[in-house]
C-alpha cells in the first residue's frame, strides 16, 4: 500500500511516504496502551479544553487545510474550507457537551437501593478513514472517544497522508499527549494485526462495504466492538411541491457537493407522475450547466473525481446501464483532458437487469425514476441493499411523516437536503452498517456502560 498525494485534477504524484514498518506498528500499540492508562484519568474540564483548541485549530488554519485537501482528493476550494469550518465545530459540540452526555443515568430498579449506569473508556480505539471527507470523518470519530477518555489510533486513506499529518499536528498543538492520538500509515496486513492485537479495544470504519466486512469479520474473530459507516443509495423521494423548480435544485445540491462522493448523497430520484416531467425538465437543466474543471478555480460547480479509478469505475456503471437500455439525459462521458473529470449525468430507464439499480454511483450520476404514488415510491426506496438515509419532498405533512417511517433507513429529512450537525446522529441500517456516530449517540458507542448498584444504607 502506497501514501502519496496523486493530484486528482492532473493526474500527477506530489508527494509519498513510506508505509510504517513492523516494528513501528509494535511501538505504535504499546504507546496507544500507555497513553490510555495516562489519558483516562486526565479531568473531563482538560480533555475538553485540549478538544475545544483542537476545533479552534481547524478553524484558524482553514484555508490551509481546505488546500491540503483540494491537491489530495480535488474537493474545490470554497467546498474544502467549509469542510474544515464544520469540522472544527464538531470538535466544539463535544468539548461542551460531552460532560452532560457522559453524566451518571439514574435507573428505576425493584431491588432496595440506588442504580445508575456510568459510562466510562473501555481503552485504544483504531479509526479506518475515508478520503471523501478527510477532516470531517476524523473528527467524527477522535472527538468523542478522546472526550469519552479513550485513545485514538487513525489509519487514513492512502491518499491522505497530508491531512492525516495536519491533523496529528492540530493535536499536539492543542497540547494532546502524543500518545492519546497517534497517526500510522499502515498497509491492510498490519491493520489486520492491531485489529487482532487485545491492546486495540475497537475500531471504527468508514469506508466501502468490502473494506467494512473485512474489517468487522477481523473484529469478531476477535471479540471487538465496531461501528461500521458504509455505502448508501439515497433516495430523494418527490410527491408534489408547490415549487418544483427548487426542489429540482435542491436535488442537483444533493447529487453534486463533493462531485457526488458522498455516501449521503441523494443518488436515486423517485418522482411521483404527477410532477415527474416539470422535475425532469428542471433537473436535467440544472445537471447540464453544472461546470467542472480545476477544483482551485471558484467558477467551477464540482472537481474531480478522486482518482483515475473512481473515475474508471462510475464510467464502467454507466456504460453498462447505456448498453442494456437506460436513456442518458445528459453527459455519461469522461472529458477529454488530463485527471480525473467526468461529465455530470441523468439516467432514467434504469431497471434491476443493470448495475446501476443495486449499486452506489459514486460521482456525478443520477438516475431518475418515475413511480404512481406514495406507495410505490417507498417500494423502490426499500429495494436497496443499503439503507442509510433519504428525504421525502410533499406539502401534505401527514404523508410525509408516513413515509418517512415506511423507509428502511437510518435517517429521513422531510422537505430539504440531507444534511445534519453535530448534535445530530448519522449512520444507517442494512448494508449501509451499523453504529451511529455525531450527537449523543455518536459519543455512546466506544463506552463500557457500568452498572452500579449501591444498597441501602439501613439495609
């Protein structure tokens, strides 16, 4: 396994690093060991404070940052920055929040006495990381198990290597001991060895399904914890709208942010026939003037994909939905240029016959599907194998909230684009993977939840 920056907009390596050795992966578990029996015991008050600088951080270098991750994985400037921005307030939400969310949780019990349940760190926690989001992922992971007391080992994705260094730096600037969170490039063998070494006690992954199930079979072999934030095909559900033409745009926004490398992205339109041709018009309109080009250059709408491969293997989808009948409304080509670019695309005529049904499009590819009503729209929605989140588009409230607790998903949003915050819990069911993180339930995951009985005192 190979860590270098191969800039996606041009195709060029500019930078590499060496994979850690052997023994540097040794070193590495017993350093996440010893710096757990220190970190645990620090104050909630300090962790807090090394976590809220740690946002701060985020927020003063973000132009810096944004930079790091436009050469690595071709997010456009204005959409790297404000990645950063909402990192840093992730960081914020736990460092203020998580003393409250760790409180003691008094319990009703019929045995005379007292009962809480007291969440406390259970040891080093290993975090596989995505490239689609480099410093958002992280933050959804290291900021509360570090809030919680744990440790955090971060295994990056291999193209990442820089925003993996400016964030173990961000850390040891916040004045984190060094071994509280420590950084390792290391290649899928030596993941598999701290994955089965007892001193790692879980480990977190966000990535594709097959990186997923290798890495969850390796945790159960090993009796370990692990939340798992897996692929999606997100339906964007549209009943009716008073405003069809905003809907459409804010189905493009939901397509497009980070070129459609999103696992939440809206990736499968199902429009009722009563709106279908006004929504199509709009949406292929709005897909067609989408710009794409040099992710440095602020009149551009999306960059790169992230890699010649990524690009190779949406082309490789669409071709094939192209050769067994679906009708492309616009693009469905590569463009004739150096990198990693691809032309924003609508296919309708989809059917389960092509990979296009079943699979996640990962990049700017939409495919639009026209259904009777309400009924027939959760049908399609729920057949996916994934299950992560969707929204549901229609004046009538009681329809939409009907709907909305028909669809196997981990989150719905009812008239607007899936988005969240930090204060709200993200993560799906089915093949999508299974855990939460971000919120209170994000925090309550990597904790051994003690049970302490206390009898009374007259007893």
């Amino acid at each position: 396994m190979s860590y270098k920056v191969t800039n996606p907009a041009t195709g060029k390596v500019e930078s590499e690093y060496p994979t850690a050795s052997d023994a540097e992966i040794s070193d590495l578990l017993a350093r996440a060991a010893s710096g757990y029996a220190s970190w645990k015991t620090v104050g909630m008050a300090r962790r807090s404070d090394i976590v809220a600088r740690v946002g701060q951080l985020h927020a003063e270098r973000a132009g810096e940052l944004g930079a790091i991750i436009t050469r690595e994985m071709g997010k456009p400037t204005r959409q790297a920055t404000g990645e950063v921005l909402f990192t840093a307030s992730i960081y914020k939400y736990y460092a203020d929040t998580a003393a409250e969310l760790l409180r003691d949780q008094p319990l009703r019990s019929n045995t005379p006495g007292t009962a809480v349940v007291r969440r406390t760190s259970i040891g080093p926690i290993l975090g596989i990381m995505p490239w689609n989001y480099p410093y958002y992922q992280v933050a959804r992971f290291a900021a509360p198990n570090l809030m919680i007391g744990n440790t955090v080992v971060l295994k990056h994705a291999p193209q990442c290597p820089e925003s993996a260094l400016a964030m173990e730096q961000m850390f040891r600037d916040a004045g984190l001991p060094a071994d509280a969170y420590i950084n390792v490039f290391a290649s899928n063998e030596q993941v598999a060895t701290m994955v089965a070494d007892p001193r790692i006690c879980g480990v977190s992954v966000t990535g594709s399904e097959r990186a997923g199930s290798a890495v969850a079979a390796a945790a159960g072999q090993n009796l370990k914890k692990v939340v798992l934030e897996l692929g999606g095909s997100d339906p964007f559900i549209v009943l009716d709208a008073p405003d069809i033409a905003a809907v459409a745009k804010a189905a493009v926004h939901a397509r497009m942010a980070n070129a459609g490398q999103a696992c939440n992205a809206a990736k499968r339109m199902i429009v009722a026939d009563a709106v279908y041709d006004d929504f199509m018009n709009e949406f292929v309109s709005l897909m067609s003037a989408q710009v794409t080009g040099d992710p440095t250059d602020a009149g551009v709408t999306y960059g790169p994909l992230s890699s010649e491969q990524a690009a190779v293997n949406l082309m490789t989808q669409i071709e094939d939905a192209v050769s067994k009948g679906a009708t492309v409304h616009t693009g469905g080509h590569r463009l004739d240029r150096p990198g990693a670019f691809v032309e924003a695309t609508v296919l309708s005529g989809v059917t389960p016959a092509m990979r296009a049904f079943s699979e996640e499009l990962f990049g700017p590819a939409a495919v639009v599907y026209r259904v009777k009503d309400a009924d027939e729209a959760v049908l399609l929605a729920n057949a996916s194998s994934f299950g992560l989140g969707g929204s549901v588009w229609t004046a009538d409230e009681a329809l939409a909230a009907r709907v909305a607790d028909q669809l196997e998903v981990g989150m719905v949003w009812i008239n607007r684009t899936e988005g969240g915050g930090a204060e709200l819990p993200f993560g799906g069911t089915k093949r999508s993977g299974v855990g939460r993180e971000l919120g209170p339930l994000g925090i309550d995951e990597f904790v051994n939840k003690k049970l302490i009985h206390t009898k009374p005192a007259d007893a």
